[in-house]
C-alpha cells in the first residue's frame, strides 16, 4: 500500500538521519494517524520536513478535507509543495495560500518558457509576488531565460 511504503520512508529518513527530501503524499494520507506521528517524529529532530502533494483525481477528492489535512500539516510546521494537479485545478488553485512552493515538471517549464502567457504565467507571478518558492525539474544548465528570480530552486 502507497501510504504504508511513505510511513516507511519517513521512518528511513529518521533512521538514517537524512532530512533533505519532498515527501509524496496523497490526499488519502489526510487520515492517516500514522502519517501525521512519523511527520511530527521528523520535527521533534529540529527538521522541517517537506511534502509534495499530488492529488491523483480531484472527483474523490473532498476539497474541504483536503483544506483541513494542509492546514493540519502547515500548523505542524510542515512546507508544503504542491504540483500541478492542485495549482492547474479550478477547484483546488486557491489552496496556494496554503503552500509554501509549487513543483514544475520538466514538461510544464518547457511550456511556460515557450508560451509565457496564461495561467501558468499567472500562477508563477503569485508566487514570486507572495515569496513563494518555485520548485523545477529541469537541469540548471539547460536554463536560458531570465524569466525567474532568485526564488526559484532547479532540480537536476
């Protein structure tokens, strides 16, 4: 199951004395006690851990425990992430006030670079405005465009 294979994740991090990775997580991970415990285990270590929320399909997706499993984590003192299947959303973009960087793939950089306009443009605007980081797949040598400020953190 997707939500124990975290929990033991998590727990190897503690383990291992490693605190440098986004953690997947899924909506469904909301009411999972066990999810929340091995979080607050990587606090009680002097870490913030960071989480990547993806939501799989947002028709099984209840918004308002989706609002209330973010505040919980943001309250924790946990940096959320979110990719585009919540800021590319309608239902779920203003759950941005909640998180503290948004993930761009690869694909979805090479887009916003060669249209630079629309609601991808938009967003990163927000974030850039509100302080929020941006968080990129994409290899640094490989970036031409000054489109982006000192916010913005590539991943190789």
């Amino acid at each position: 199951q997707y939500e124990e294979a975290i929990y033991k994740f998590i727990n190897s991090l503690i383990k291992n004395n490693d605190f440098n990775y986004l953690i997947p997580i899924v909506p469904s991970m909301f009411t999972n006690k066990k999810i929340f415990i091995a979080l607050q285990k990587l606090i009680s270590f002097g870490n913030t851990p960071k989480v990547l929320l993806t939501i799989p399909s947002i028709d099984v997706v209840n918004i308002l425990d989706l609002e209330k499993g973010l505040s919980k984590l943001k309250k924790m003192g946990v940096l959320v992430t979110v990719d585009s299947s919540v800021y590319f959303n309608n239902k779920t973009l203003y759950l941005l006030d909640l998180c503290d960087s948004i993930y761009l793939h690869s694909d979805e950089y090479e887009s916003l670079v060669n249209y630079p306009s629309g609601i991808n443009t938009a967003i990163i605007q927000y974030m850039i405005k509100n302080y929020k980081e941006i968080i990129i797949e994409y290899p640094l040598e490989k970036v031409t465009d000054a489109y982006f400020n000192s916010l913005l953190y590539y991943l190789k």
